[in-house]
C-alpha cells in the first residue's frame, strides 16, 4: 500500500511502481527522471494521443515560473500554498519566489508518496525564507490549512494559493478550491492552470480515466468559475504561453496551446456596508 497522508515518516512506502501515476508521468513528460517503466508507457500512450503533450506540460511549467514572479515581484505576495505540488524539478517555486524576495514562505502539499520521499529537496531554501512540506489530499483544506499556520504561513495577510494542473483530476473541483478561497486573506491570489475540454483533449482525458481513474477536462467556463468572485489580473485567462509571456519566448505551438488554460486572480477587499443615511 502506498502512503496514505499522515501515516508515520518511518514506515515503509510502497511506491506503487507497477502502475502509472500522476506526478510520475508528469515527471517523465517534463523529460525527468523520477519515474518507472509504467509511467513512461503510459506517457507514449499520452503522446499517441496527442503528441502535443509534451509540449503543454512544458507551458505548463513556464507558466508557473511567470506567475509565480508575477506574484512576487508585482503584487508583493510572500507566502505561497502549492498544492499539487508535484515531483521537484527545476525552477520549484521557492527556487523562484527566494531568488526575487529570499524572505518567501513556501508550503508544498501533495498526495503522492514519492512526492513525500523527494520532500527533503523542496525544504532547502535561503537562510531568511521557508519551506514546508505537507503529505496531504488537497481535500483536506482544514488539515492543509493549520499545518501550513503551523509550519510558519500567516494566514491573516495575502498568500499565493497555487492550483497548477491539478484541479482536472477532480470531478468535484469547485468543492476543492473553495474553502483555501474562502480562508485566503483580502489580496491573496489564486493561479489556476487546467486542462481544457475540448475534442483534442479526448483522447488524453480518456487514457487518465481508463489508467488512473481520473481526468475531468473543463470548458472555458468551468475553469473560469474556479477562481469564484476574485478579480483576474491583466491578462485575463488565456492559454499558457499567452499568460505574460517572457521577453524572448520561443514561438507557442498554437495545437498545445489550445489543450490548456490559465489564470491568476486577487482576493477583492471585502465590500464594507455603507450603513442607512438619511
Ligand atoms: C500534473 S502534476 C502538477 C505539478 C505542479 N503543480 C506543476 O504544475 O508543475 C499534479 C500533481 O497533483 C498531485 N495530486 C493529484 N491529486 C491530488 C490530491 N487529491 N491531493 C494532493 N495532490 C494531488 C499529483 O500527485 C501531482 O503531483
């Protein structure tokens, strides 16, 4: 079996390498190495699909990096709840966060035992900063939220909540970012990238389902919905090369483009009641 959250750090992991799983092929797909024989078939099956994966992963990631400068360098968050964080790899977002402002907090959630295996190389970090891990289901907002107060996150000023890529692996996505939006503090910001539902996606959305029991591709709607009442920032949601695109940016494949969608939204200040005037 494989680690459930909160079982004890000791005891040993299964990390169920006979079966294809969702960090692991991200992993494979993003050209790294943390990854078995199954995950690497079922990224070919990905790519058989649509061989414009590869390529939106990689978007993917790039935007992360954009965004997660954006929010450090322009709207002066600090702190930062990554959820679904993912396997580490290159440009984590401490690595990003610390390298503008290395008084950044950054608290990692996953499910993924492996995830929890790798932590250790996600809590290095500068001298002046944080980093956390926590072994948990996104679900678990409650349990997520006071460890992350725990490990150190000031949950009555602004944080960064990051949802990238991950929310398509809930059918009840709406129910999973809801209560981190309803905690966050005016001037958090919420960033969202998610798979788009669309005829190209099929293929892909049907191999996760048919392998890993998951895989809920949205339309433009849905995922627009996800963000709640916040306010979007410039530019809106776009697709993932077009979200502030780096000075020299190589040409976006416009075919990966269309497979996702992505945003970033401020937490508006609560609308204070005028009270009766007469
Ligand atoms: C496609 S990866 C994205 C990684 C990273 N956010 C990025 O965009 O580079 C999705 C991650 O979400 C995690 N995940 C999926 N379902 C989860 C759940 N119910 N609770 C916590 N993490 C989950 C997976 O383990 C995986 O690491």
């Amino acid at each position: 079996m494989s680690r459930q959250p909160g079982q004890d750090a000791d005891e040993p992991i299964d990390l169920g390498q006979d079966v294809a799983n969702i960090a692991r092929v991200y992993d494979c797909l993003l050209g790294g190495k943390d990854n078995y024989s199954a995950d690497r078939e079922f990224a070919r099956t990905l790519l058989l699909e649509n061989k414009h994966v590869e390529r939106l992963v990689r978007d993917n990631r790039a935007f992360l990096g954009r965004a997660v400068q954006f929010l450090v360098q322009e709207a002066g968050v600090r702190q930062f709840l990554d959820i679904g964080s993912g396997l580490p790899t290159r440009e984590n977002v401490h690595e990003v966060a610390q390298r503008s402002a290395p008084e950044c907090r950054v608290v990692y959630i996953d499910h993924d035992p492996l995830v929890a295996v790798h932590a250790r190389a996600l809590l290095t970090c500068t001298p002046q900063g944080r980093t956390a891990y926590i072994h948990a289901d996104a679900r678990e907002s409650a349990t997520i939220l006071g460890k992350a107060s725990r490990a150190g996150l000031d949950l009555s000023q602004p944080v960064g909540l990051l949802f990238v890529a991950i929310l398509h692996f809930f059918t009840d996505a709406q129910a999973v970012v809801a209560p981190f939006r309803d905690a966050a503090a005016p001037g958090s910001h919420l960033l969202i990238s998610h798979g788009v539902d669309r005829p190209e996606m099929a293929g892909i959305a049907a191999a996760y389902q048919d392998q890993l029991g998951v895989g809920t591709p949205r339309t433009a709607q849905q995922i627009l919905d996800l963000f709640g009442t916040w306010e979007l920032v410039q530019p809106g949601m776009t697709a993932l090369p077009d979200w502030r695109p780096a000075d020299k940016a190589p040409a976006p494949d416009r075919a990966a483009a269309e497979l996702g969608l992505c945003g970033v939204a401020r937490k508006p200040e609560p609308v204070i009641g005028r009270g009766c005037t007469r």
